[in-house]
C-alpha cells in the first residue's frame, strides 16, 4: 500500500510509515462512539428548536395568540361534544349525573 502522504494527499498523516486518514471531529453525519454525546447533543438540539419556537411565537404577537386560544378552543369544544354524545348513548342518561364516566370518555377521546 502506498502512503497517501507520498501521492499527494493535502491532510494525510503518515504513523510508523503507514498512512491513517485524518481524524474527523463529530458533527453533522458522524455518530459519536459513546451514546451519552449522542443525547447530551440532542437535549441542546431540543433546547434550540424550543428557543426558536418562543422566538416565534412571540414574533406572532397578539394575532398568533388569538389564532392559537381559536384552534385550541375548538378542539376541546369538538372533544367534549363527542365524549357528551357517547357517555349519553353508553349510559341513558344526560352526563352531569355520570360525571365520571363523561371524564373517562373525554380522556380517551382526548388521547
């Protein structure tokens, strides 16, 4: 094998007169060996991307809070109709008086 220092190689270096590519740091593509880099580097990745969402939202403003109270309003108001609807069908009876029954409902029509 020809050492890849003597053909020309910019970054080569030569060990005992054998040619070793150089090292590479761990970055975009390279897996760490140890998988507590992989996770320390995902919690500031996590860290990052929840910085740029505030940053986001608070760019929105009052029109993205509005938006945002909107969807979620009616989520929850489509939920708690189809979790009425069904503990009534189940039960006979209108939900205030199967409280726990309609909570039930909503939690597993929620999730």
């Amino acid at each position: 094998m020809i050492p890849m220092a003597r053909i020309g190689h910019p970054v080569a270096r030569e060990v005992k007169g054998i040619a070793v590519p150089p090292s590479r740091p761990c970055g975009l593509g390279m897996q760490s060996q140890f998988p507590w880099t992989r996770l320390r580097s995902s919690r500031s990745l996590a860290r990052r991307s929840k910085a740029k969402g505030r940053e986001r939202l608070v760019s929105l403003g009052a029109a993205g809070l509005m938006s945002y109270w909107l969807m979620k309003l009616l989520k929850h108001s489509i939920i708690n109709g189809i979790a009425w609807y069904l503990t009534a069908m189940r039960t006979g009876v209108p939900p205030p008086r199967r409280w726990k029954t309609f909570l039930a409902t909503y939690a597993a029509v929620y999730v």
